[in-house]
C-alpha cells in the first residue's frame, strides 16, 4: 500500500512536491484555499493576453541546470535574455538596470559619481541594505536607483530596516560591455505555452492526485499528522505545508510580515511599447508603481495590441517575505516546531523570498530525506 502524503497548498511548491512524491511512490492529497492550482505562478488571460499576477520566469544557476532540464520533461522551455531599465526622477531618463558603468558619463552628475566611486567604503562592513549600496556605489547611485524604490516596494521609512539581503563581501557590481541582466550567472527561461506553467500544474501535478479546490485548512494537528479541510480530517503518513508559518500555529509567536501588489492590466494600442531589446521597466522615484512588464515579450504572445502590467505595492495580500533579521528569527521559531514527519516548503513555507528555481532545488532535496 503506498504511504500518504498531505500537501497543504496548491502553489508552485505545493505542485512540484506533488509530481516528485508521486514518482517517490506516495499518493499526494493537495489542499488549496483557491480555485486554482499554481499560486502566484499560474497564468490568466485578460482579452486573450497571457499573464500573471507579476512576472514568473525562472532563473536557474548556471552550475545547477539540473533545475532546467526538471522544467524541460513537462514544457517546452525558451531562453529569455532579461533587459531593464530604471526610470530615474532626478534625471527625468531611464538607464539600464543593473547600474552600467558606460552610462554614468551621461548622468548629469557623473563627476560626484565618479568621485564618491573612487572612495567607497568598507563594503564587508556593512550592517544593513542602505550601507551595503553606498559602500558599493557611493550615495548618488544609490539615491538615484535604490533608495526610494527599495522603501517603496518594502513600505519602510528607511532601508536601515533590511538587514539581511543575502548580501555580498563583495558588494554590488557596476556592469559594463553587455547590458543582458545575469548573463554568466543564470539561466532565464519561460515555458512557449500558451498557457506558460498551466499545463504542469494541472495535467502533470495533479494527475493522480486528490486535489481539493476552494478549502482552505483551518486547523492543524501536526502530532498526528493530519488537517482540517472544510468539515474533513485528512491525514498522512507525511504532511507537507507551504502555507505561511504563523497560520500553522495559530499566529503563536505573533503575525509574520509580508508585502504584496496589486496588479492594474492596460492594453495599448500598439505592438511594443518599450524599445528593442527590454520589457522591464522599474520606476525609482515616488511614483506609486514599482515596477512595469510588457507581458508578450515575456509570454511570446501574437497580438497586434500589447498588454503592460503595473505593480502597486500594498499590504492588502501577501507575496514577499521581509529579508529582516528578526522577521526571519521569527519564522525560523515556528520551523523549529515542526514534529517528526511534518516538513515545511516554499516562500511562505520557509519565509524567504526564493523564485521557483530555488523552489525545485528545496523539493528535490526533501525527497532525499524521505
């Protein structure tokens, strides 16, 4: 008889743990409180244009392609060269993102930018974001790309606040020569779907499993493994959560922050809007948008119109964990209280703000343990 396992949520993670323990010989029960599977990650259309709620490309290692080709048995993945630029209120310009060194000389101030670059400070001395950037760029560059969008987007008053970023002793590295964003580093892909991931949620991941719709899980019994769904006690052999931590406790050692978007769509009428070769554009100053997609240059989309999606941040749902010190000390308590048995995946799961490549990396390493 095969063992059981119970998934609570129906997400990226969720899914993937799904397809993997199937393979393992466990029959997988998912949980999902929508009517959806796939999470952030899962594609609509509006008007025929594909997208989702912020953009979801993978970005895999270069040295852990193993991701990419887990992708590649279910999709037919593309690689994607991922062009930005950042609008810059000071300089009413836009400027390639990551900062590139051969377009400081057209920046109006570039000789206090080349001065304040010719005495950086100790970067491995560090102790928050804010200090991590100056030390790397001086404060003009900061000011002008990071500052702002980085309160903006985390809804600080100062990014003193962040101060655990995964950062570098080495800091952060002005580009020059090629303008792609990562290009040595990692892998970009998106699936040539029309419906992008759908397919592996619905067809791959779900095939042969229980999967519950619209139910969210009200009460957890992890000693005994099992949950309530709806009116139902559903319980495994294993349980695996990918809900947000403090909901599996009952918010015990308080309430884990998060921060969302919400997401405005406009068609235009035209076939591209932003210049050959970007599709993303960040904003730096006080507009109330972060960020904007043109989605078909993501999605490879045919239309003679073109769809751009803005993102707002907002407190009113929740999409990034905060890369804070005791944000993180807080969530690492409640991992700690996981028994035997019962393990815990994905950003919410694991209160970090990982892309799906990370995703796949955490799920294949549970299936070794188990």
């Amino acid at each position: 008889m095969k063992k059981t396992a119970v998934i609570v949520g129906g997400g990226f993670s969720g899914c993937a743990i799904a397809e993997m323990l199937k393979r393992k010989g466990f029959a997988p029960t998912i949980i999902e409180a929508g009517p959806h599977l796939g999470g952030g990650c899962r594609t609509f259309f509006y008007n025929g244009h594909p997208y989702t709620i912020g953009p979801r490309h993978i970005l895999v290692n270069t040295n852990e392609m193993y991701v990419w080709d887990y992708m590649a048995q279910f999709l037919d993945m593309r690689e994607l060269k991922h062009h930005s630029l950042t609008y810059v209120q000071q300089d009413q310009n836009f400027y390639t993102y990551p900062i590139h060194k051969d377009e400081i000389a057209a920046m109006p101030d570039r000789d206090k930018i080349n001065a304040e670059l010719a005495s950086r400070g100790d970067v491995a001395s560090s102790r928050n974001f804010e200090e991590y950037w100056v030390n790397s760029v001086g404060q003009t560059l900061y000011d002008k790309f990071v500052n702002t969008y980085s309160k903006k987007m985390w809804g600080v008053k100062n990014n003193q606040e962040i101060d655990d970023f995964g950062f570098s002793p080495k800091g952060v590295a002005l580009k020059d020569g090629d303008k792609v964003s990562f290009e040595g580093s990692k892998v970009i892909g998106y699936p040539n779907e029309p419906d992008a991931f759908n397919s592996y949620f619905d067809k791959v991941c779900a095939q042969d499993c229980r999967v519950i719709r619209n139910t969210p899980v009200t009460r957890f019994d992890l000693d005994n493994k099992r949950v309530m769904a709806g009116d139902e006690w559903i319980q495994g052999d294993i349980v695996i959560n990918t809900a947000s931590l403090d909901l599996v406790f009952d918010h015990c050692f308080g309430e884990l922050r998060y921060i969302g978007r919400h997401f405005l769509k406009l068609i235009l009428p035209c076939e591209r809007v932003t210049p050959e070769p970007y599709y993303f554009l960040y904003y730096a100053g006080d507009e109330p948008y972060t960020r904007v997609v043109e989605y078909k240059l993501l999605t490879n989309y045919k239309s003679p119109h073109t769809l751009l999606g803005i993102e707002i941040p907002t407190f009113d749902n929740k999409m990034y964990p905060y890369p804070v010190k005791a944000d993180m000390a807080k969530a690492q308590r409640y991992m700690d209280l996981f028994p035997r048995d019962c393990y815990t995946i994905g950003r919410m799961g694991r209160y970090r703000y990982d892309n799906m490549a990370e995703v796949i990396k955490d799920c294949y390493a549970l299936i070794e343990k188990l």
